[in-house]
C-alpha cells in the first residue's frame, strides 16, 4: 500500500502495518505525527515500545535479529531506522528478502529522504507493507490540508479564502500553521465557522489588522486614510514588499472579477466566483463601477509593474512606489518624479 501522509493521517481507520513501512520525502514535521499514529504507539508510554537505531550505526543482522525476537508480553515488535537512506543502499538485497517474508508481529520503519517508485524494495513493501510520502506542502495542497486539519480535529469549517489567509500571514511551516488553527479553535469557541476576521486578529496582529484597514480604505475611495495606514506600518517595520504583497493578495481577484465580467459574467457574480469574501462583494462591486472597466482593466498590470520595481527595477524609494501605486489603484492619475 502506498498513500501520501495527509492521506494517511486523515483516516479515519489508521492502517496497521505489518513488515515493513517506510516513510520517504523531505518534509520532516509528517514524521512523529504517522510514528505516534500506528496502533501501539500511541499514550505517554508510547516511545518505550519502539527500538529507535540511527541509520549510521545500524547493522542489518542486529536489526532482523530483533524484528525476529518474539516479545515475552506478545506485543508488536519495531524497530525505527532514523536516518536510514544508507543502510538501505548498503543492504538492499537483505531488505528485499525481508519485505517479502516479513516476521510476524514485527515492524520494521524505515525512514529515508528518497525512495525510488521504480527499485525492487518500492514495490516490494508497497506490495507487503506501507508506503507513506512525506512531501512538502505547497498551494492548493497546502490550503485542502489546513482546512482538514481544522475540520478533522477542531470540528470548525475554514473556507479556501480564509486558509489562504492563514498561510500568507503565518508562512508554510506545518507546525506554526497548526499552532494558528488552534488558537482560532479556540477563540471562536462553539461558532461552527472560522471568519476573516478571526484570522485576522489571532493570525497578523495589529499590523494586519491595520493592513486590512488599508486595503479596504484604498477600495473605498479613501486614499488618505490609506495613506496613514500605509505610513503606521512602514514606521513599525514592515517591508514594503510584504505590503506590496497584502495589496497583490487583495487586489489581484478584483483583477480577476473584471476579466470575469470582460468574458460577459454578470459583475456581482464575477466577483463572487473570484474568490472575494462574501462581506466585500457590495464594497468590491461598487470599486469597480466608480473606477470604470478601462482602469480596471489595468490592476494587474499595475501589480506586476510595482513588484518589479520593488525587485530593482526601479531607484525609487519603495515607499514613493507605494504610494504612486495606491493612488493609481483608487482610479487617479500621478505622475512620479524619480528624484
């Protein structure tokens, strides 16, 4: 058998491997979460009932020596190789033999960072045994996983938008995205629904709530208050390009509306399929009307060109930019003077 670790750990019936199982791919967090997951290893005695063997110093007779010790007590025997990818190079045909005639009421886990589909102990073990990718999550994946976590664990419904959120304002580290859904659990306590603004106040802190606060007032036809918000921020320390991209995240599906509605979807509609929250759809659907489509139409292109020039492209001070970028997005014309 062969399943991905999110596919693994959202069972509902966890497996129980027998014989063999190995854990391959560079994502380490997936590690400790699939080991003290498996039946028998689970409660606070959980790593006294697993024989832990660095790869380096671990020795393939040794090894199928214990898996073939039967337990005084009948319980299941493992043995977890940590670091194992060069014991398996240096014991290849040994591993074959085992995968295919494994001991009863033994498990051996081994845990690599490659494990070629195409070798004979691939399909040997995903044959006889259990096969779990410990791949890194990123985009969409990363978003479908976070929702499951909240809704599995938490029992709490967090839309795409809103796990986006999270991701964009906490990072990609699994550990610190759990942390987040965690504490969003518990703020919003017997609420079914985790909302954008819950997001807001536990995940970004006063910075992202005043960067909301931005983003909406530029929306709103409110340049200089978006203005202030703009300067708060830069005086507290963000990067102008981490603004830069709060304004790409919000801004770039108003973007998306307009070519929705270029392609004849009614506006409201275009802007609801865009992926806006439902709470700005009237705000966003009156900011495109007051600019005109023509302006509208030029959004992305003026996104692009600000993150180029916030790249190098450009000798203008980052924040000039902003500002220059803030007052085009609000529908005004500008001209910036590069000295």
């Amino acid at each position: 058998m062969s399943v991905s670790a999110p596919e693994f750990l959202s069972s509902k019936e966890t497996p129980d491997p027998h014989g063999v199982m190995v854990m391959y791919g560079p994502e380490r967090f997936f590690r400790p979460e699939i080991l003290h997951s498996l039946p028998g290893v689970r409660g606070e005695e959980a790593d006294s009932s697993i024989t832990r063997i660095n790869g380096d110093r671990a020795e393939i007779r040794e090894v199928l020596t214990e898996l073939k010790t039967v337990s005084m007590f009948g319980d299941q025997r493992i043995v977890f190789i940590e670091d194992a990818d060069d014991f398996v190079s240096a014991n290849r045909p040994q591993l074959e033999k085992y995968a295919a005639s494994p001991a009863k009421g033994s498990l051996l886990i081994l845990d690599v960072k490659s494990f070629p589909k195409t070798t004979k102990l691939f399909k040997l073990v995903e044959q006889h045994g259990l096969v779990v990718e410990c791949a890194e999550l990123k985009g969409a994946a990363l978003i479908k996983w976070l929702q499951r976590v909240a809704k599995d664990q938490y029992g709490k419904s967090l839309d795409r938008d809103n796990a986006a959120l999270i991701v964009q304002l906490a990072g990609d580290g699994l550990g610190m995205l759990l942390q987040e859904v965690a504490k969003l659990a518990s703020l919003v306590g017997d609420v079914a629904d985790i909302k954008r603004d819950d997001v807001v106040k536990v995940v970004g802190g006063w910075r992202t709530e005043t960067t909301w606060v931005m983003l909406d007032a530029l929306r709103d036809g409110d340049t200089g208050k978006a203005l202030d918000a703009l300067e708060k921020l830069l005086k507290a320390g963000e990067a102008p390009q981490k603004i830069l991209g709060g304004v790409t995240f919000s801004f770039r599906k108003l973007a998306e509306a307009t070519e929705r509605a270029r392609a004849g979807t009614p506006l409201r509609d275009a802007i609801s399929g865009s992926g806006i929250f439902p709470n700005a759809i009237g705000p966003s659907e009156a900011y495109l009307k007051r600019i005109g489509f023509p302006r509208a139409s030029q959004i992305l292109q003026l996104l692009l060109e600000a993150d180029t020039e916030m790249k190098g492209g450009s000798r203008v001070d980052p924040k000039l930019l902003l500002e220059r970028l803030f007052v085009r997005l609000a529908g005004e014309p500008v001209v910036l003077s590069a000295t």
